[in-house]
C-alpha cells in the first residue's frame, strides 16, 4: 500500500511539473493558435528564430511579424482579408493562398481580390511578396504551389484543358512557366529537396 502512494504521488508531481513548464511561453504548433493574446493563422519561424510571421484577421486581416524577445510586432502586408490555405516560402518573403471570389462582398469593401473577374465560389491562388508589396494572381489551371527554398520559384501541379496534369514549375508571380512533367497519376503533392529535385 504503502508503494501504491508512493509511486502515485510520484505521478502528481512529475505531471504538475511537466504541466507547468508546458504552459509558460510556449506558443500552440496547430493552424490556429494564440501568441500574444492575438488569433494567428499558420505561424512560421523565422531561421533564426528570433521572428514570428503570422497572418491575423482580428482587427487588420493582414500578415504580421513579432519579434520574440521584445514583442514588436509589425504589419507586413497590405489588409487582405477573405483568404484561405496560407503557404508561406521557406525564406518568409513571399506568401501563397487561395481566395474564392465573391462578387458582391468583393465589391463593397473595394477588395484587391475584385479583378480579375470570376464566377461566384470560383477559387483561385494568388501570390503575395512581402519584400515588395506586390500582389500576383495565377492561372486558375494551377491547383496548389510549393515554393522553391530561395521563394523565386514555383512548383506546382497544372490541369490541362484536356484534363490532363502536369508538374510545372514557374517564377513565383506566374511568369515564365514550363512543364516539367506529365503526371497521369492524379493531382500530386510535392516537396521540395533543393531548387533543382522534387519529391
């Protein structure tokens, strides 16, 4: 009997313990978590570990960093609001997502997304450099992009008009494409090794 509280004791504490380290200063690994007391959305680490890069719709939907230690935090995008699937470039300068367009809402609250003009519910993948300011929209052909490890290239998958895939690979606002590869194996997922082998 005596063991049995023992080793039960032993239990508590160890997971007060481990509880309590757990809580202080970490900040949640899922899509959304809490930093700072703000709501984020697909939080990235810069390479040194210093920066937080984050896109919050609260207040300013926008894309944000926070510098750990002092708390600074600085708007790095122009407000962009209604977007979805957030894929930042391993060198945290450019930021893919998808946006479904809607004509109505587009309109009154004079959003960038507005041209070029689609159908209702309609997705497409735009491109956002963080350097520069600059917004890219893609051909609606492309259904996902996996940024190249310096961010100037896009690989992607491209549905062909004859509903065909291929793996194409692209500068990161679209611009001079090429095929790579025909895929006849449905639409693919893919990694990047280093800026010349795809997984």
């Amino acid at each position: 009997i005596i063991l049995i509280i023992v080793i039960t004791v032993g239990i508590g504490v160890g997971l007060y313990f481990y509880f309590k380290n757990t809580k202080v200063g970490t900040v949640e690994t899922s899509v959304e978590g809490k930093i700072l007391e703000t709501v984020i959305q697909s939080p990235q680490f810069s390479s040194d570990k210093k920066w937080v890069y984050y896109y919050s719709s609260q207040q300013t939907p926008s894309f944000f960093r926070t510098e750990i230690l002092s708390k600074k935090t600085e708007q790095i995008s122009e407000n962009l609001a209604d977007i979805q699937e957030i894929n930042f470039s391993p060198d945290l300068t450019k930021v893919g997502f998808k946006v479904i367009y809607d004509k109505d809402r587009f309109g009154k609250y004079a959003s960038p997304f507005l041209e070029p003009k689609m159908a209702d519910n309609e997705s497409r993948i735009w491109v956002y450099d963080l350097e520069k300011k600059k917004l890219s929209y893609l051909s609606q052909n492309i259904l996902d992009i996996t940024f190249s490890f310096d961010g100037k290239k896009i690989f992607y998958p491209f549905a062909n008009s004859d509903g065909k895939i291929s793996i194409n690979q692209a500068n990161f606002d679209g611009s001079n494409f090429e095929k790579i590869i025909d895929w006849p194996y449905g639409e693919p997922t893919i990694g990047v090794i280093d800026n010349n082998k795809l997984l």
